[in-house]
C-alpha cells in the first residue's frame, strides 16, 4: 500500500510520519510537495502535523487553497482514506472535509505531552486494530486544539458514531484535569460522515516504537492497512 | 475603477471560550479597570481593493470574509468602513 504524506511550506512531521510508515510498518510512501497536482498514486494520503503557512490567519487557513489539496479533497470525494493529524486536521476542518474548527487552546498555553485517550470507535477503517473503550497514550503537542462546533454538529458527530478519540483520564488520575486544550466533549478525534476522513490532534506517528515511549499509533496504521488491503 | 480602502474587523462569535479576550480583561481588572465586563481579542484587516465602486468593493470584500478572511464556524466579520484611497 502507497501513502502519500503531503508536506506543506512550515509542516514539520512529515519525516516522523514517513518513518512510521516506512521504517516501523514497512509499507512504500512518498513525500507530495504542496504545489503539485498529482497524489502519486497514493492509496492513502496523510495531511502532518506542523505550522503550515505559520498559522497566519488562522492554522490551516491558506494550506487549504495548496494546489494538492483539489486532489487531495478528489480523493477524499471518492472515498480514498485521508488521516489529518493536528495541522492537518486543522487543514481538513478549513478544507470542509470535517465538521467545525480547532481554537486556541483554553489555557493560552502550547501543550507538549503524552495524553491519555479512549477509544470510542472501533468501526471505522482507522480504528479496527484496537478494542473498544480501551485506553491509549499518544503524545499531542499544540497550540490550537480546541475543538469546537455549534450543538447540532457535536449531536450529529455523537449520535452517528463519529467521535473515534476521546481524551480521557487514567486511572491513576482520575481526578486530575484531563482535557489538554478545553476541547468540547472532550473530543480529540472525529470522522467525516463517510468515515474515510480521520482528523485527529493527537500524534500516532509519533507512537509507534517502544523505545520513544508508546506503541499505541500503531494499531491505527495496521488497521488501515487491514481495511485498504490493496 | 478606482482604489478604495477597506477595513475588517473579525471577531470571535459570542458564546465562544475566549481564553485571550478573558486573559486581557482579567490584566485589565489587575491594572484597576474594574469596569471591563468583558473583552474580546480579534483581527483588524485593512485591504486596498480596486474596483469599479464602493458597493462592487464592499461585496467583493463580503465574499472575501466568507471563503477566508474569517471562519464561519467560529467567527464574525463586520466590514468597518470603505474610503476611497
């Protein structure tokens, strides 16, 4: 399976998510250049983390008018699978492939952590490798995750099952905030209403070696690759 | 055509978390302005537009908000004023 990892003016895990994809799952990937009209073939596309265009106007504001993204939103139209992680979702929510904006974070503070998720889904493409309700650690690591809809979209994304990620606490620290950025329903990661867009604040490339920490984003990649068998 | 200025203002919606609005109203309250009830920080834009008049810049200038300039689902515009420049 291809995956196409855009990197945009200003993106900086493009490199950490071709490692995961390359090095730690042993699939092909290729790095797409912003200005290019072309996905390469790629089965799956991956909009990365980072600060593209510097967040001017708004995170994800301009990279959403990048000639690749007239194809990566074809794609996405005709139900190729697109992971959007922190930037990227950003990007995918001013792109209109996801429901609702991502704000500053409510304590004005950029937050650089590993952070306790629930899985709530185990549905989609992206989520089959994991068991439902269960408990991960991915690292996150922004300034503008607070995620934010009017009641109606937060109802709708409930009720049909598109919350997927949830930040949640441990059981260690049950009590202790847990909410990282003041996110509404505390959610950290949803899908679009055909399921093959995933936007997530989180970082599962970043998850992916025992030695860095956690293991936890793997699932995440194996069940893409589960589900996309090419 | 002629050049005309024009100047935008985006705010967060109300009924939003504005944690930097709050951040500044509550240095405000520390610097004794007690009567702040509430502030709200957003973007001034100030575009220089050539178009055939004021009304055909203003409405450019409308659809320029709605596509970039703010995001509609968080945030309000209001075109302040358009001068000739």
């Amino acid at each position: 399976m291809k995956f196409g990892i855009v990197t945009f003016p200003g993106s900086n895990c493009d490199y950490d998510t071709f490692h995961a994809v390359v090095d730690t799952l042993g699939e092909e990937a290729v790095l797409l250049w912003h200005k290019d009209h072309d996905l390469q073939g790629s089965d799956v596309v991956i909009l990365p983390g980072g600060f593209s265009y510097g967040d001017y106007l708004r995170p994800g504001a301009i990279a959403r008018f990048s000639p690749i993204m007239q194809e990566v939103v074809q794609h996405a139209d005709r139900g190729g699978p697109v992971i959007a992680i922190c930037n990227g979702f950003q990007i995918a929510c001013e792109a209109g492939l996801l429901p609702g904006a991502l704000l500053r974070n409510a304590s004005l503070k950029f937050v650089c952590a590993p952070i306790h998720l629930h899985v709530e889904s185990t549905d989609s493409m992206f989520t089959s490798r994991y068991e439902r309700g269960q408990s991960i650690v991915l690292p996150i690591a922004h300034g503008d995750g607070r995620y934010s809809a009017d009641d109606e979209t937060l109802d709708r994304l409930e009720g049909e099952g598109r919350v997927v990620f949830r930040y949640a606490p441990s059981a260690l620290e049950a009590e202790e905030a847990y909410n990282p950025n003041g996110s509404m329903r505390d959610i950290a990661g949803i899908l679009n209403g055909a399921g093959n867009v995933l936007g997530m604040m989180p970082h599962p490339e970043r998850a992916v070696d025992a030695l860095l920490g956690s293991t936890d984003g793997l699932p995440l990649f194996e069940s893409i690759l589960q589900r996309v068998a090419v | 055509m002629s050049r005309y200025r024009v100047a935008v203002q985006v705010v967060p919606r109300r009924g939003l978390l504005d944690p930097q609005g709050k951040a500044v109203a509550d240095a405000l309250h520390t610097l004794g302005f007690g009567g702040v009830a509430a502030v709200h920080v957003g973007r001034h834009l100030v575009l220089d537009v050539d178009a055939a008049d004021a009304d055909t810049a203003r409405r450019q200038t409308r659809e320029m908000c709605e596509r970039l300039l703010a995001n509609p689902v968080t945030e309000d515009y209001e075109i302040a004023e358009v001068t000739p420049s």
